[in-house]
C-alpha cells in the first residue's frame, strides 16, 4: 500500500493513492485490484480498452472493461471510476445501498457524474 502525505495537516493518509495522475496499464489495473480487495469482490477478467460513451463496465458474469483513456485522468477520478465499477460486483443497480457504499468508499457526499463529456458538433447549441 502506497501511502501520501497529506497537504493540510502532514499526516499520512490511510486511504491507497497512486503517487501519479497518469499511470501505465499495468500500474492502473494495481490499482483496480487494490481496490477489489478492498471492497472484497473478485472480478473475474479486468480489461482496458477504448470505450466512446463511458468510462467503464460491469457484467453480470463479472467481466470489468475500463476506457483506456481512464489512466490518463486524475487519480481521483481514477479512483470514483474503479469503485464504481467494482461495487457493481456487489449491488447491479444505482439504488439506495449502492450509493450509500459508494460514499462509504469514497468518503465524499457529493460523487460527481461519470458520464464522458459528448463532444459538441458544429452548428449545435
């Protein structure tokens, strides 16, 4: 476990951070199965390619597809994305208990949209 000094106070945090916002594939799918410990699920294949309109996938065979992309943005993002993901092994909808154990991991109220942005075409509004 990686673990980063904090701005603020200087203390470490518990939390594994990678130390870079742009990470190799290898290093991205480390990340992914630290987490997978973490929240205790197994998924049984781990890819990485281009995706147009998200940011990853989950199936019901337990197949987890992130956008290459992905290891290019923030880590923070990074981090959303993977959890996200992977508590979809656990809970396959967007209720209730799934968000709530999105917070709990996350340790933010405010998990913010995954959405890809939808590139503006010419001549729209």
């Amino acid at each position: 476990m990686t673990r980063r000094r904090t701005r603020d106070n200087g203390k470490a945090d518990d939390a594994w951070q990678p130390l870079e916002d742009v990470v190799s594939k290898d290093i991205f799918k480390a990340e992914v199965r630290a987490w997978a410990v973490r929240i205790r699920v197994d998924p049984k294949e781990l890819h990485v390619r281009p995706m147009t309109r998200k940011w990853g996938s989950c199936s019901t065979a337990g197949r987890v597809t992130f956008d290459v992309e992905l290891m290019s943005q923030p880590a923070d993002f990074r981090k959303e994305v993977i959890v996200h993901e992977l508590l979809h092994l656990k809970v396959p909808n967007h209720g209730k208990l799934f968000r709530s154990l999105l917070r709990a991991y996350l340790g933010k109220s405010n998990v913010g949209s995954l959405k890809k942005p939808v590139a503006a075409t010419a001549g729209s509004n």
